[in-house]
C-alpha cells in the first residue's frame, strides 16, 4: 500500500453475505474512484473502498457535500456500486456518507451488527426495488373565443377550476388503485412524498412517488400491472431497479 | 429451490439511467444509518436536503424560460447565476437559522 493509515479512510457501501466472491465488484469503480472490496466479518461483508481523508474526512466531507457536481458524481458511484453488487447478491444498501478510520473499524461494526444485518440480508435476498412515478397530465386546452364579458370570464375560469379538481380527484383514485395492485405484487411498499415541480424537473404534479420491494422474478409481472394501470391522464414512470434503499431502515435510530 | 441471487441477476438486466433526484433521494434519506468514525450526521443531511431544493428552485426559473436543464444537464449547472445561486442560498439560510461556520467572504 502506497498510501499510509492516516490518508485512508474506508467508505463502507453496504453489507452483504461473507460468501460473496469479489471479483463480482470487480467492475464497479467506487467513489474516489477506487476499486471495490470486501471486508468480512460474523458471515456478513462489507463492501468497501479505501478513499483519502483529505476528501472523506469530517472537515472535507462536509465542505464537499456543499459542490453540487462532487456530491452528484459520489451520490452516483454509491449507487453505482450497489447497483452493481445487487447483481450478485442480496445486500442491505447503507446511507451516503458511511466512513471508518480504519478497517478494524468496519470489521468491529460487523461484529457488532452481524445479526442484524442477516436478518435483513436474508429478508431481501432474491427482492428489487422498483420505483413508480405518476404524473398527472394536463389536458390539451381547447381553442375558445375569447370571453364576451367579465361575468363570462369569470364563470369560465369556475368551471375550468371544477372541471380541474374533479380531473385530479379522478387522477387521485387511478392513483390509489395503482398502487393497492402494485402494493399487491410486492412484498413491501414505502409511499414517499412526491417530488417538487424543483426536484421531479417537470410543471406536472407528481401523484405518487413509491418504492415496492418486488421479488426479482415477479418483474415482469409488476411491469405488466403498470402497463395495464397507464391512462391518458397519467403518465407512469417506473425506475430502477434500485438495492432495497428504501427497506432498510426499519429500527429507530434515536 | 431456486438459487435467489441468479434469480435475481436473470431479471435485473440493464437499468436506464437513473433521474439525479431519484438517486439522491435514495442514497440521502434512505439506506440503512450506521454511525461510522466520520459520518455526516443526519441533520446535516437534511440540511443539505433542503439545500439542494433551494438551488434546484432557484433555477426553475431557467426551465420556465425554456431551458429544459434538467434532461440535458442532471443537475443544476454551474452557470452565469452560479454566484446569484450561491448569494441567495447563503441569505435564505441565515434567515432560516441553519447554516453555521461558513466564511462570510
């Protein structure tokens, strides 16, 4: 090792089963760039990557995580890594921004925790995550003449707004049934707040912003149902598949 | 009995490119917490949750104009407004009480 202890600082991934072969993270560059390993300890794995200090230490991290363009390149090789071990594994995805001194410090942590970490990992072996997005879609405005009057002004625009909210409460129940089929597919489900307007990228509301924790071989299965469930008045979105981010974190960390 | 993690690899196939928000979303505010020797706590992610919402809003202004940033460029790009963003980010979070220890140039 070039580096000496002082400039190496573990960034832990996520967990996985001890058993797991490295080379299947061979592929997957880390967040400094660095390639991937495994640290094992009480039959779990961390998958791990030696970064600087002088970039993921207290001090620097918290300054980087203010640029916009260091926090999106490492918030995409964190899931870039997963992504890739979750092609190999069962593996419990662990938050942003994980990081030990040294690798004693992983191994003690799995020591600690190998129990749990188990658990979870058996509970979402052979299971994805999958994100569905829905939009609502406005509807094409119609070519009127212009209002005769400010009463006729007035009465359109009420009927515009009637017409409107009943269009969203009609979305809102297309919405719900959605994901009561989608809910029923899946093992687990998280509904999230939906995105912003500032945050989505697009002027449509978003109706439903979910997570399902879906068996990998029901994929299919769970894309058809999307399919069946598309209207012209809502656009569906479906992403991933992601590692299980949003079924992990089930205990209270206070 | 079918080996869970082939199963898993047979339907994973390829996934498109994943939407910034989608992933931050994920990897900030999910994912299991364990506290390493240097973790940024979880109000500094939140903080820096809320942060990301106000450049992101801030440059709502450039969509509305037309510039359909968010599918050519991922994430806000550090443009002509970078220091307006910046001068405006640190305003809003010292009126809002929460941000501590930067500089004041």
């Amino acid at each position: 090792m070039i580096a000496s202890e002082t400039e190496t600082a573990w960034y832990v991934y996520g967990v996985v089963p001890a058993h797991v072969d490295p080379v299947a993270l061979a592929g997957a560059e880390g967040v400094g760039a660095e390639r991937v390993e495994l640290v094992s300890n009480g039959g779990v794995a961390a998958i791990v990557g030696r970064v600087p200090l002088d970039e993921f230490g207290e001090e620097p991290l918290r300054r980087n995580l203010e640029r916009r363009d260091w926090l999106e390149a490492t918030a995409r090789a964190h899931d870039r890594v997963l992504a890739e071990a979750l092609g190999h594994a069962p593996l419990v995805p662990l938050r942003f921004g994980t990081v030990y001194r040294s690798e004693q410090g992983v191994r003690d942590m799995l020591d600690e925790r190998a129990a749990e970490l188990s658990e979870a990992i058996e509970r979402l072996r052979g299971r994805i995550e999958l994100g569905v997005k829905a939009f609502l879609v406005e509807a094409q405005e119609d070519a009127t003449p212009p209002p005769s009057s400010g009463r006729d002004y007035l009465l359109r625009k009420q009927e515009a707004r009637a017409a409107a909210s009943s269009v969203q409460a009609e979305a809102f129940e297309s919405v719900r049934a959605l994901h009561e089929r989608l809910e029923s597919l899946a093992d687990d489900a998280r509904v999230n707040p939906p995105q912003p307007p500032e945050l989505s990228g697009r002027r449509e509301p978003m109706l439903l912003n979910g997570a399902y924790l879906v068996g990998a071989e029901r994929r299919p299965a769970f894309a058809a149902a999307v399919d069946e469930c598309r209207d012209d008045r809502l656009e569906l979105v479906v992403t991933g598949p992601w590692p299980p981010y949003n079924f992990v974190e089930r205990e209270d960390p206070s | 009995m079918t080996h869970p993690s082939e199963t898993t690899q047979r339907f994973l196939g390829r996934r498109e490119p994943s939407q910034l928000p989608d992933v931050l979303e994920r990897v900030l505010d999910k994912g299991i917490v364990i506290a390493g020797d240097i973790q940024v706590n979880l109000l500094d992610i939140e903080l820096l949750t809320i942060k990301l919402r106000l450049l992101i809003a801030s440059a709502d202004k450039a969509r509305e104009m037309g510039i359909d940033w968010w599918e050519n460029d991922p994430f806000l790009k550090r443009g002509r407004n970078g220091n307006e963003l910046e001068d405006r980010l640190r305003r809003l979070e010292q009126a809002a009480g929460i941000e501590q220890g930067r500089d004041e140039g």
